[in-house]
C-alpha cells in the first residue's frame, strides 16, 4: 500500500493525471491490445480529469484504444439528466477524448432486468480481460463506489439502497431536495474493484480525514469499505494535507518520505513530458 501526500487538492489531481498517462503510455494499447481502465464520478475526479483532457489536447495521450468501466450509477435517473452518471463522464470527460464511445461502458440504472444488467457488466469486464487500473474516490464515510457501510468486502455488481448519509451528501446536486434524489444504484462491488492488478483511491479535504485515517491506521472493517485495499497488492491512495489531518504524525512522515521515492519513480517511468 502507498499513500502520496501533495500540498493541495489541484497537485493531487494533477498526480494521478500523471500516473494514469504513465500507466496507459507504458501499456502500449493497440488494436489488439486495450488498456482498460475504472472510473468514478463526483467532486474529487473532476480535477484530474481536466488534467488527462489537457494530456490529450497536447498530444501525449489518447484514449482510442482505452475501455473504460464506470464504478456506478443511479436507478431510475433518466440517462439524459444532468445529474445522471452518463451526462457527468460525458459532459467532463468522454466528449472531451477521443474514446470510441462504445468502449465507455456505465451501467444502466433504467435496464429492464437490473441483476442482468450488473451480471452483464462485470461479464463484460471479465471479457476485457479485467481492469488494469481502477481508479476511485471514496465518500466522508469510507465507502467507494456505492459500497455503503456494512457492504460485504467480497461483492460484486449489484443493485445498492443508498445510506441516508449518501443521500444527505447528494441532495446539495438536486436542488437541496431530497425527494428528488434517488434512493438506489447499480455498483460495482468491492470484490469487482479488488480484482484489478491496480487500484488508485482519491481521496481530497478535510471531510474525508477520518475515512482516510480508517483506511490506513486501522484494522479492515466491513462498515469502511474502503479499508479493504490494505489487503490488495498494489494500491495507491493519493490525497492533499487536508485529507490527513487525522493520521498520526509518524504515519504521516513515514509516508511523506516514500511519496518523494515513487515522485522520482514516476519521473523516471514518464515517456511524455506531461
């Protein structure tokens, strides 16, 4: 496990940007050979993903042979509404790249069968060859994706009831009114997440310090989803000073001084000047 710690949210964003481009240049994807990448939604992405859109613009990315799997998505918003999960990957990112948009796969919360539609999905993983790099944010309560608390550490995609905390959270993206926020999702699960050779967690902002400090200071625990990446081989979880207000001071400046070692690895590993 690795914890890199910048000074601000915008050089956090900035890092994983770097760390993606670096994973999909290294990968040398092709026509017969695609590098398939998870992706989430929310506030804390969004920095990053103008930094990968930039990447593009210049020339040292592209996205033409990348697949891409969405972590969630809400049941019964219109794909169309703003605040659906398709108008937010479209709107900041996918328009802005060039993906073939029928390798941008997010889950269809208005399927008629919503179990056939989560067994679909991670059969299409599976058929991708599994995710390369999954990339995840968690919330102020230490779940990832919609994996809410008391979320089973080994499950797969599937239909969510959403916590009220979650719901609370998402109400300030519907007007403030809670009945119009949705009540269920389709996500995937923590074991789908846990099967990618890599995982990257950002996590931003002193409201997410105590989840952060859950992840990494204390034990593995169901009710904090996310501390279940202790347990996985290659796990990066990149965050800004703000996010570590709760972490010990030790655990702090021991990982400072491995964050300097994968700066000068990541440096080293850049084909592009990004």
């Amino acid at each position: 496990m690795r914890l890199v710690i910048l000074d601000n949210y915008d050089l956090a964003s900035e890092w994983a940007a770097k760390y993606i481009c670096n994973c999909i240049v290294k990968f040398k994807p092709g026509q017969d050979r695609y590098f398939s990448l998870g992706l989430p939604t929310g506030s804390t992405p969004l920095g990053c993903y103008k930094k990968l859109i930039e990447y593009y613009k210049s020339g040292n990315l592209s996205f033409k042979y990348v697949k891409t799997f969405n972590m969630d998505e809400y049941v019964g918003l219109p794909r169309n509404h703003p605040e659906s999960y398709h108008s937010y990957m479209w709107n900041n990112f996918f328009k802005h790249v060039d993906i073939d948009p029928n390798n941008a796969h997010i889950l269809d919360g208005n399927a008629e069968d919503l179990q056939a539609e989560c067994d679909a999905f991670e059969q299409k993983i599976k058929e991708a060859g599994g995710i390369d790099l999954f990339v995840g944010g968690i919330g102020p309560d230490g779940h990832i994706a919609f994996n809410e608390p008391g979320s089973s550490l080994v499950s797969r995609t599937r239909l969510k009831t959403l916590a009220m905390d979650t719901i609370l959270a998402n109400a300030k993206y519907f007007d403030g009114d809670l009945s119009k926020v949705p009540t269920m999702a389709l996500t995937v699960g923590v074991g789908t997440v846990m099967d990618a050779r890599e995982v990257m967690i950002l996590i931003t902002g002193a409201h997410k310090a105590f989840a952060l400090y859950k992840a990494i200071e204390e034990g593995i625990n169901h009710m904090w989803t996310v501390s279940a990446f202790q347990q996985h081989p290659r796990t990066i979880f990149v965050c800004d000073e703000d996010a570590t207000l709760e972490l010990k001071v030790k655990t702090v400046k021991y990982f400072k001084a491995s964050c300097f070692l994968i700066m000068i690895e990541l440096m080293h590993v850049q084909v592009h000047n990004v």
